[in-house]
C-alpha cells in the first residue's frame, strides 16, 4: 500500500489544527455571547471549560486519529476490533457532513460579501436596506447556489491535493494572513472615538449576568469552536507524527483559538458601540451591521474588504478539515482515490448545501420537527451528533481504551517526561468529569 500522506512538521499541524478551530463560531457568535453573558465573567468560565474539560477531550480525540493512522470509522475498527465502536467513527462522519451542510452555504455568502466589498456595495449607511439585501440574496434561488458551488468547490480544491500539498500548503499560506488582518482592524477599532463602550461591553465582569444558562453557552461554544466530536480533530491527527507531543499541540491549539475569538471581539465590538449600534449575533451581525459601520467608518470600503477576507478564510479552514473527514473514509474504507471520494463528496454535499440554501427561500415552508433544512442541519450537529460523538469519545477512551494506551500514547511510549500526576489529573476528567458533565448539559438543554 501506498505511504500514507503526512502533515510535515509541528508547525504545519498547529496552523491545520487552528484553522479548523478558528471560524464563523469565533467571529459572529463568540463576541456577542461574551458581552451578554457578563463580559470577563463570561470570559473566566469559558477558559474554565476550554482547558479544563474541552482540552482534555481535544486530547483523547487526537489520541485515537494518532495512534491508529486511519479514517474515524477505521480507528475505532482498530481500536475495537469486532464490537460496535466503529459506529462512533460512523457518527463522526455523518456529523461532519452535517456541519458542512450549512457552514458551507454561509462559506458562500461569505464570497458573496466578499464580492460585494471589492465592488463597493456598501455605500448606504440604511441599516434597512442593508438588512434586505442580506435577506434578498441569501433567499434567492441561484444566486447563493452559484456561491455555494464556488466555496464548496475551493474546498474539493484543496482537499483533494491531499494533506501535505493541499490542506497544509493552504494553512499556511493563509492564516497568518487571518491574524494579521483581524490584529489590523482590532487596532483600528480601538482608535475610533466612543470605543470604550465597546471595550467594557467585552471585558467589565458582571457576575449579576451568570446564570445557569451562561454554563450551558460557554460549555456550547467552547465545544463548537475547538471543533470536538465530529472527527476533524481525530482524522488530522491521523496524519501527524508518532514525535509529537499530543498535549502540547492541542493546548496551543485551544490557546490561539481563544485568542483569536478575543481579538475578533475587539475588532468587532468597539466599532459597533461607536457607532451607537445594539450588537446582535450570528449572520444579523457580519452581514448587516458591520456593513451599516464599514459605511460610515473612515476608510470603511478597505476595511470591509479586509473583514470579509477574514471571514471567507476562517470559513474555508474550517470546511476543509471537515472535508477531510468523509474523504478520509471513503478513501481508506471503500480503497478509492483520493480523487473519487473529494468527488462523490462534493456531490453530495452540494445535494444537501443546495437544500439548506433554498430553505432560506423557497423551501422556507418546508419544515421537519419546525424546523427548515438549515436550521435542521444546525441543530442535529450541534446538538445531537456533536454532543452525542463527544459523549461516545470520552466513554471510548475513557471506559474501553486500556488506561496504559491512553498513558503510552499521550507520552508518546514513554520518550515524553510529562509529569504523571498530569495525565492522572487528564485520565481523571476523560473517565468521569467530562461524561458527567455532556450528560449533565444534554439534560439541561433538553429541559430549556
Ligand atoms: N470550530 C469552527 C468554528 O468555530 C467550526 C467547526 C466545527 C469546524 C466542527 C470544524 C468542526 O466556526
């Protein structure tokens, strides 16, 4: 069989990793929930669940991918030979596709906008006019197919060049690009008069907004943005060397994600409060109200054009490690080319892209359980199969996988000098706390 393909170095799968955590989930929703849900209070138990309970299941993900080498379904298939794991491997696949059901349709308004920008659209500063040419583009029929077919086809583009030539080349050609540019236009956003607002909106701590329900938003988020339980942490890890260290990799990871959310805060949030605007979160936010700021900012039409690159790249990393996910295991389980399972993918994905995007339109009457092909395909990754594939992870390797792989593999066969009572403490959250408490969330969010 042919040698697998690799990422080529730690840099190369730092900057892979990142790019798949760092997305929309950053930039639209990350900022917006910090400000409503008590500022740096909000902020202190985010980082809470990020490295305490969020890290070590990013640990036990990428353990599995690197250990095995293989797809999701084959790793559990290795792990487990004859029982009914690879089923999990299973759910991460189907998860995957069920993200990218509608995160690529939104990577396509992402090029709409960016279209938009380059050609100096946003010139009237009516927030009204601004809100229905957001709502009569997205609910259009070809318009954001056409869009959709582009960002869905970069994607293939670089998926199919295989890891090394594709994934890790594209990684890192753009994001340092990404921090560049987000640094670039939090500055300027500090600059603008009337900035502080914005600021304290972030950052005051107010614990009088904490409540039960911020847990269930950070936990959430935390779970969304560092990419868990749909297995794009576990198929890139597959191809990441037996001398690396998992838990320095993952840290960093989860650390430049957490940065990167923050600092999209400061872009963001300032500007908005500067210019005397509620902020809001999700499309509402990138697609109409910063347009309506880039409008009336000094040297808005550069700067909009600089957002929405950042939202395009952000969109695309993320896309192409999902991607990654059923190519992998089409490529290995069913012994296709690399080339015939980005193909199949991509029509397949386009299948379920298409519905999504009409859902905004013409299909909006069409509903299952209340709810249109869009949001169907939001809610059943988000909440069923990522929260499901993240619970069956943690129970895999904390409950089947023997303890002494997980402490072999996380100390890379014992040539790592990690402290033991680390991995003990690691060990400790994966077996008990981290079940515990997805149970625990599931539970609650059920009840709300
Ligand atoms: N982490 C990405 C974001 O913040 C979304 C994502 C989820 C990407 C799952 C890959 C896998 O937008």
């Amino acid at each position: 069989m042919a040698k697998r393909d690799s990422f080529s170095s730690r840099f190369a799968v730092l900057v892979a990793l990142i790019g798949s955590a760092v997305g929309l989930g950053n930039l639209w929703r990350f900022p917006y929930l910090v400000g409503t849900n008590g500022g740096a209070a909000f902020i202190i138990i985010y980082l809470f669940f990020v490295f305490v309970l969020c890290t070590p299941i990013v640990f036990s993900e990428f353990l599995v991918g690197r250990r095995t080498q293989c797809n999701t379904f084959g790793a559990f298939k290795k792990l487990a030979p004859g029982t009914k794991w690879n089923w999990v491997g299973l759910i991460a696949v189907i998860s995957a596709s069920c993200v990218l059901a509608f995160y690529s349709v939104v990577g396509g308004w992402t090029i709409d906008y960016l279209v938009k920008a380059v050609t100096f659209r946003f010139t009237t500063s009516d927030q009204g006019q601004l809100a229905s040419m957001f709502t009569d583009s997205v609910s259009s029929v070809w318009e954001p197919i056409i869009y959709l077919v582009a960002f869905l086809g970069l994607t293939c583009f670089v998926v199919v060049k295989g890891v090394k030539d594709g994934i890790e080349k594209f990684s890192k050609m753009v994001m340092p690009l990404l921090f560049v540019l987000v640094v670039a236009i939090a500055v300027n956003s500090l600059l603008l008069p009337g900035s502080q607002k914005g600021v304290d909106f972030l950052f005051k701590p107010d614990f009088s907004k904490v409540t039960a329900e911020t847990f269930l938003n950070a936990l959430g988020q935390a779970f969304f943005s560092l990419s868990i339980g749909c297995g794009t942490i576990m198929t890139y890890a597959s191809y990441v060397s037996k001398k690396e260290n998992i838990a320095v990799t993952s840290s960093l990871t989860g650390v430049f994600d957490t940065l990167f959310a923050l600092i999209a805060g400061v872009a963001i949030m300032p500007a908005v409060f500067a210019f005397g605007i509620s902020p809001s979160e999700g499309p509402g936010l990138v697609f109409i109200t910063l347009p309506h700021i880039f409008a009336q900012m000094p040297g808005g039409s550069v700067i909009a054009i600089a957002f929405f690159v950042i939202l395009f790249i952000a969109a695309i990393t993320s896309s192409i490690s999902l991607l990654e996910v059923p190519v992998a295991y089409l490529k290995e389980e069913f012994n296709m080319s690399r080339g015939k399972s980005v193909t199949i993918c991509f029509f397949l994905l386009l299948g379920l892209g298409v519905l999504s995007s009409l859902s905004q339109g013409v299909l909006s009457y069409f509903k299952i359980f209340g709810l249109n092909f869009f949001d169907l395909f939001d809610f059943m990754s988000a909440n069923v199969f990522m929260t499901g594939g993240g619970l069956l992870l943690v129970l895999f390797v904390g409950w089947k996988l023997k303890k002494e792989d997980f402490m072999d593999e996380m100390s890379n066969g014992g040539t790592l000098k990690i402290k033991r009572w680390f991995l003990e403490c690691v060990y400790f959250i994966v077996k008990y706390v981290a079940p515990l408490v997805i149970i625990a969330i599931a539970i609650a969010s059920i009840i709300k």
